[in-house]
C-alpha cells in the first residue's frame, strides 16, 4: 500500500493492526510490516503516531500503549479490541459497518472477525453487556509488599518511548480509580512520591527490606488527582468555557468560569502531557503562567508533525 494513503485508509490500516496486536500481544517487526504490506519505516511511523492517541484529557493512563524497539512491537491495554462483547442493535449495526472496512484491509486478521460478523446476527436485538475485568498481573504481589512494608523492586514501563526504568519503592496505596489501578509509592530512585500504573509494571520483585510507613501527600488523595511522573509545577490555562469538562478531571481545584472563557489551575509533571492537553483543547487554549510553558501547546504541534510526515 503506498505510504501517501489518504487518513481514512491509513486509520483503516492502523485499527487492522491494533486489532491484530491485541490478539497476540506482541509482533516482530517485519512480520507486522509483511502482514500489512507496509515499508518497516511506515510501520513504525505509524505505531509510533498511534502511541501518541488516547482520551481526552490524554493523561499518560489514557494514551495507547504500544513500544516499539529495533525489531519488536508491544501492546498493552488493548483487549477490549480482541474481546467478544454483547452488542445492542444500534450497536451491533455500527461494528458491522466497521468490522467490514477493516476486512478490506490487505494483512487484517480476517478469520475471527470474519467468524465475529456472522454471530453479529445473534447479538443484535440482546440488551445485556457482558463486564469482564482483567486484573493487573502483578497486583497480588504488591498488596503483599504493602502490607509487610516491604521494599519491591519494579522494572516500569513510562509512558513515552526510552523511558522504561528499573526503581527500587516502597509500596503505600493501591487505588482503582476510573476502572485502573495505580500504585502510590515512595520512589528511591527519584527520591520522592510517584503514581505508578500498575499495569504498566512489567516485573516485581520483593527486596526483604522493611521500610517505615510516610503520610501520602495531598496531591495523591484528592479525587481523581494524578501525578504523572516528576516533580509537579502549578499552571494555570484559560480555555474555552465550552470545553472546561476535559479539564475538571485533572483540575487542581474548580474550574473558574466567567463568560466564554474558562481558567484552571493543574499539577504538570510533564510538559509533553500538557502539550497534548494544550491540542485537545484547542487553538483557544493558553499558558497563563508560569511562562516557560507558554510553548508546551506548538512543541506538542511540532512532534505531532514531524511524525506524520515521516509516515
């Protein structure tokens, strides 16, 4: 397939291959890149570009998550695209118009979809969902370090690419919020508290080392608060009023709303993370302070750029 297919072929093609993904975890990268008929350059720029996309507000739990390395592709997070679900007729009627573009796709795993369109018959008309949840694989070993006090060493994978790191921590709360669990611990190696996903934890391991209990910090018990990553900074943003809910979630407090134009203060750990917050909001949306993050939103433009044109 040419690499200058057009964005509603290459979303096709992309949804093809997160879907092949989901079912097998994890690919080599030439044999994605035969699959689907695509340059290795194209594929990765593509994977790449896909790792960037998520839910408003694209917080580092919201994002996909895919890790590409020199020869191997990664996927976490992404069952509910290989999961059987039930289906109401509306539906059932939007998946089957799916479903079929993606079958067009050359390289897209055709036998279970195509097997999943011919029952799309039986789920039409059920108005039941079926919830599955699936639990983290090392969560039983981290309540058990909490409990005894234990330090554990985790081997995490970060949220953008080359920042996996192995860190020794001392294990305080273990929360679900918003349907995923998260790990708050005193991080030895940044020397300071840290919310880890605990999905995105690849390996535990108990150290033997006891450690004594420190009071969580009020940034990690508000509700819905995340910190995601280093040291936080307070920024304050005015965006459009019309589009203050994107931002309650993470807000630092209530968002101040007069007329047309909203303001909100939040806890930045990363400002590659508000960059993409900055985009999702709109051209509207401005730094107000501190004003060396007035440049977060065109930084973010200008990565999302340069990986599009590489694909």
């Amino acid at each position: 397939m040419s690499d200058a297919a057009g964005a509603g072929v290459r979303l096709h093609r992309l949804l093809a291959i997160l879907a092949y993904l989901a079912r097998v975890g994890e690919a080599p990268i030439g044999q994605l890149a035969e699959r689907f008929g695509l340059p290795r350059a194209t594929l990765v720029s593509e994977l790449e570009l896909a790792a960037c996309c998520g839910l408003p507000p694209y917080t580092p739990d919201q994002l996909l998550e895919l890790v590409i390395d020199d020869e191997t592709v990664c996927a976490w997070g992404l069952a509910p695209l290989a999961r059987p679900t039930r289906l109401t007729p509306e539906e059932g009627l939007a998946v089957a118009a799916a479903a079929r573009a993606l079958l067009a796709v050359p390289g897209a795993d055709t036998g279970p979809l195509a097997s999943a369109l011919r029952k799309l018959d039986a789920a039409l008309g059920e108005d039941r969902v079926r919830v599955e949840i699936d639990l983290p694989a090392h969560l039983a070993t981290l309540h058990r370090a909490l409990a005894a006090c234990e330090v554990v060493e985790i081997d995490y994978l970060g949220a953008w690419r080359g920042a996996e790191t192995t860190r020794a921590v001392e294990p305080h709360e273990i929360s679900v919020r918003e349907g995923r669990a998260y790990l708050d611990a005193w991080c030895r190696l940044a020397e300071g508290w840290r919310r880890f996903a605990v999905d995105r934890i690849l390996a535990v391991r108990p150290q033997g080392i006891a450690f004594p209990r420190r009071t969580l910090p009020g940034e990690l018990v508000q509700p819905g608060a995340f910190s995601g990553g280093g040291a936080t900074r307070r920024v304050r943003i005015a965006l459009p009023a019309s589009r203050a809910g994107l931002v309650e979630r993470v807000a630092d407090g209530p968002v101040e709303i007069a007329g047309e134009t909203a303001v909100a203060t939040l806890a930045v750990a990363d400002e590659r993370w508000l960059g993409l917050l900055l985009l999702s909001l709109g051209r509207e949306a401005t730094v107000l302070e501190p004003a060396e993050l007035a440049g977060a939103r065109a930084a973010a433009a200008r990565r999302a750029l340069r990986r599009y044109r590489r694909g």
